[in-house]
C-alpha cells in the first residue's frame, strides 16, 4: 500500500469512476452475509434492551439484565452456568491442548513411520457430529452396557467406576472429557502444521549447538509454535463458549442431572425456545445471547489486542 | 534436512504413544459398527467380539429403516450442505475477487466487516434470525437452512479465497484485459480455475459445520419433512433408547457416509489445514 499505488489508484478511479462489476462481484455475498448475520446479531442485542411490559414491546433500557444476573428466578441458573462454562473451558486447556500440542510434537518427528495413519485416525473424532459422540459415549460410559467397567477391572480399578453421567459432582467432567476426545484433531492439526512450518535451518542450527530431544523442544519448537497455540486457544474459548449440541444430545435440554452440566448454550436454548413446562421468553433470550456475544467478544478482543500482538510472528 | 538421530528406544515409546491415542480415538467408533451388527444377547454378552456367523444380525437396521425416514433425512442433509457449499463458494469467490483485485474507497472495512463472523458465532443471532424466518415464512423450510450456513461459511470462505486469490499473476489477468475479457470473464474463466485447490479446501471446511449442526435444524426447521441427518438420528435415538440394535444401527448409518468421506477427502483436508489455509 505504498503512496504510488495510492496515486494509481486515484489516476484509475478518475478514469473509470463507474466500476460496476466490483458492486456485483460484492454484492451477494453482503446481502446475504448482512441479512442473515449481522442484522440478527444487531437485532439480537437491541432485543436485549426490551421486554413485554403490557403485551407491548417496550424499552426497559438495562433491566433485563438485572432480572439475569440478580432476580431470583433467574440468577442463581445464570451464574451456575456460567461458572460451568468456564470450568469446561479450563478442562478443554487443561487437557485438550496439552495433549493435542503433545500428540502434534510426536508426529512431527521426521520420518516417523505410520505418521499418516495416526494422523487420519486421530482426527476422526473431530468430523464427527456432537451427536454421534455423545450416543456414543453415553453408551460406553452406561452401567447397563458394562464397556468401561469392563476395561477398568482389566486394570484393577473396578472398584473405581461410576454412573460418572448421572452424578451431578462427575457429569460436568465426563462430558467435558468427551468434547476433549473429539475435538483433540483440531489443536493436533494446527500446531502439527506450524512444527512442519519451521525450518529446518533452524533444527539444524540448535543441533550444531547441542540443542536436542526435550530441551529442542522447549528451547526452540515451543516457543516458535506460540502463535499457533495462541490460535488453538481462541478457537477453543469461542467453540466453548457457543457449545450446546454436545451437553443436549447426552444430557438433554435440562443439561442434568440436576442441571449439573448447564452451560450458556444450553440455558439460552431452554430460555429462548422454552422446554417442557418453562415457556420461551425472546427478551431474556436475547439477554442471554447478548452475555455470550459480550463473552466472546472480549475473549477475542484480548486475544487480537493483548496476546496476537505480543506473540511475535517469526517471519521464516 | 534434519539429521536427528532418533533412538529405537524413544521410537518404540513415540509409537506407543501415537498407537495408544489411535485406539482410543478408533475404538469407540469401531465398537459402534461392529455392535450393531449383533443381536440384543451378543451386544451385552460379547460386546468385544466382532459379530460371527451365530450372532450376525440386522435387526437393528431393519427397525431404524422402518420406523424413522433415514432417506428422507439424508436427502434433506445432502440438500442443505450442497447447495449452501456451491453458494459459499460462488458469491465467496465473488467477494474475495472484489477484496483481492480491486482498489476502491473502503475496500479495508468491507474486509473488515466480513471478517467478522469468522470469530463471532452466527448462533448468537438465532433469537433474531427466527423472528426473521418466521416473518418471511420460511420455518420449517430448507431455504431457511440453506440461508442460514451460506452466510455462517462466507466469511471464512472469504477469508481463505482471497489470500490465494493475490497469489493469482497479475500478468495473466492483465494479459487477458488487452484480449478484450470483460472482468466477469477474468474472474470466471481465468482466476476461478486457478483456485480451484483452495476452493477445495474451503469446501470441506465448509461441509463438516453443516453436515455436523444440531442447533439451526432443531430451531429453525424440526418439521418431520426437513428433518437433517444429525437432527434425524438424535430425534430417532431418543426415542429408541432403550432399543440398543436400532440406536447402534441409528448411529452406524450416521457415521457411514462420514467415514467414506473423510477417506475420500482426508488429504485434501489435511493438505488444507497444514498448507496455512487457517493459521
């Protein structure tokens, strides 16, 4: 974008001041990106502001928001859920990336035989959908079926299983483990393609100075990897933060048992769309969706302003 | 080259390793479709065994073909994902051509803004985007779908086009200018062909999201007739709980056209993502 392209620009747009094409090469994909996302999203929030006062739609300015985070009624199944988020966040960076960037590190050693296979395996569970994990899962992890009890007692550890689905204290856990399996392909992937990403010279340059095995890994790999972890990181806390498929289709709209496993999506569904006895309520939500959008708003914001920034880039 | 010397003792613990997180990646699919080829005793009794000559049977699948429409479901999933792909893909190009090729006033916001939905989930927007689809009538419809993940795919289809897209040689486009090609013929029948590798990888990108969702088919289009696959499968598993054949075959049949995809399209997938298309 130096000035004299600038300049050519201008001497161009003087030239052909109607350039009709650029319009309508633009244009449908605007409409249709604009009127399905962006106005919803806008609407969304503006909903946020107003209530029913009358059988009339009326602004209320702030005090949908009130009614969330202090009535109540509300309050107490808000807060649960959030705080569930955030601990299925914290298990999916505990043990997801962890275990992905481990897995990416494995397969990236050079002529690793079998690489391919592992890596297609591997990744597998991540095509899948939430559903077909979740049914899955629910049956292994069922006492009916004996599959894990079965596996445990090869190990000794019988004694140890438990309806881990059905109890409020394990639920969140167990469900959250079960998004880690499948989405372990997705952190694998990325950081497995900036380990191939980095060049050789600079392998070669660490071990002229004897820098190999773990402590290449942790002197020179890790650090050059970080703004893929960076990356990693967002996708999972703006994946986590919208999920909902997965906690429905093991645990039901309720997210049970005892609403143990409720997280944001699940709280919006049933505040939205209404189950069972609870009607669908637009404003709270929208309020509801208005919280998660400020969430992911501000994970991203940080994540683009506060850590992309400083992670720096190496240019190869 | 890296001349690493790796010790047969740090190989054989990396593939156990590698080996042991493929079998827990592998083992619960497989013991899905293997299961569901057994009757209701082998399935609990033997449950590690694959099916043998005594214990075959496809009951489960006779129940789940009776009693839900798998082919409705598969026909509405491959509906909605196809031609929201071919959208994604035609006004994405579109777009990106615009961003990629042209100087014009506000060309950086417009990337900008399209930009937006590749962080920010469109599900946030469902509240409004029901309003919407009930106003305009289209509840219960394909369309509705079909409106639905053309928009959630653009952005990042956008994205990714345009990147390869300033890689395309200005020459043969200028070239093509002094032929007398009309820019719509630029873009069609010289750039398109280009890109068709990173329209590729945008496609399958693009598919999984779609095929995968629970959420707009559950909200926006429940109805028995537009019912997708994945909302299919977990009406039909829900209500069949407790018939173990039918929901094992329920979710074989769903697994299935997953699998004989992703060998189908793995390397073009993985090609994709480890080529930077998402870094």
């Amino acid at each position: 974008m130096s000035s004299a392209t600038m300049s050519e620009d201008s001497i161009q747009t003087l030239a052909r001041p109607k350039r009709w094409h650029i319009l309508v090469f633009l244009l449908p994909a605007f409409i249709i990106y604009s009127a399905v996302m962006i106005l919803p999203l806008v609407e969304t929030l503006r909903l946020s502001l107003f209530n029913t006062v009358d059988g009339q739609s009326t602004f209320v300015g702030f005090a949908n928001f009130q009614v969330l985070f202090g009535e109540e009624r509300w309050a107490a199944d808000f807060w649960r859920a959030l705080k569930n988020n955030f601990l299925f966040f914290a298990i999916h960076m505990l043990v997801q990336n962890p275990v992905g960037i481990a897995l990416a590190a494995m397969l990236s050693i050079p002529k690793l035989r079998l690489a391919t296979f592992y890596r297609t395996a591997i990744f597998l569970p991540t095509l899948l959908s939430f559903v077909i994990v979740g049914f899955i899962w629910k049956l292994i992890l069922s006492p009916i079926w004996g599959i894990t009890p079965f596996f445990m007692d090869l190990v000794g550890l019988k004694s140890f299983f438990a309806p881990w689905l059905g109890k409020p204290g394990s639920a969140l856990i167990a469900v959250s483990l079960i998004s880690v399996w499948q989405n372990i392909g997705i952190p694998m992937m990325l950081i497995y393609a900036a380990l191939l990403n980095i060049p050789d010279e600079v392998i070669e340059a660490a071990e002229c100075d004897g820098v190999t095995g773990w402590s290449q890994f942790w002197k020179i790999k890790l650090p050059l990897v970080l703004p893929a972890i960076g990356m990693v990181s967002i996708l999972t806390f703006v994946g986590n933060f919208n999920a909902f498929d997965l906690i429905y289709t093991v645990q039901g709209a309720l997210a049970g048992p005892d609403g143990s496993t409720d997280i944001l999506g699940t709280l919006l569904y049933r505040t939205f769309f209404g189950f069972q006895l609870q009607l669908g309520d637009r404003s709270m939500g929208a309020t509801i969706a208005t919280v998660m959008f400020l969430i992911i708003l501000a994970g991203v914001s940080l994540y683009l302003f506060g850590i992309q920034r400083r992670v720096r880039r190496y240019q190869f | 080259m890296s001349k690493a010397r790796v010790s047969p003792l740090r190989s054989g613990f990396v593939h156990l390793v590698l080996a042991g997180y493929t079998v827990i990646a592998l083992f619960p699919v497989l013991l899905t479709i293997l299961n569901s080829f057994k009757d209701r005793n082998a399935i609990f009794r033997t449950p590690l065994a694959p099916p043998t000559a005594s214990t075959f049977s496809l009951v489960g699948y006779e129940t789940v073909l009776k009693q839900g429409d798998f082919v409705g479901y598969f026909q509405n999933s491959l509906i909605v994902t196809v031609v929201s792909i071919f959208f994604v893909l035609l006004f994405g190009a579109m777009a990106a051509f615009a961003l990629s090729e042209y100087r014009f006033r506000g060309n950086t916001m417009m990337g900008l803004y399209l930009a937006i939905g590749i962080m920010i989930p469109i599900r946030l927007g469902t509240v409004a985007i029901l309003q919407g689809m009930v106003a305009a009538g289209l509840v219960n419809t394909l369309t509705a779908l079909i409106l639905v993940y053309t928009a959630q795919g653009l952005p990042l289809a956008i994205f990714i086009l345009s990147e390869f897209m300033r890689t395309v040689s200005d020459d043969l486009k200028n070239a093509g200018r002094i032929d007398g090609l009309s820019e719509y013929a630029i873009f069609f029948r010289l750039v398109l062909p280009l890109v068709r590798p990173a329209m590729a990888t945008v496609a399958v990108f693009t598919m999984i999201p779609i095929w995968n969702d629970l959420w707009f088919p559950l909200i926006l289009a429940p109805g028995e007739a537009t019912k997708t696959v994945t909302l299919g499968s977990q009406v039909f598993i829900g209500q069949f709980v407790t018939n173990w054949n039918a929901v094992l075959s329920a979710l074989s049949l769903a697994i299935f056209p997953v699998l004989v995809l992703y060998v189908i399209f793995s390397r073009q997938l993985i090609r994709g993502i480890t080529a930077g298309a998402v870094k």
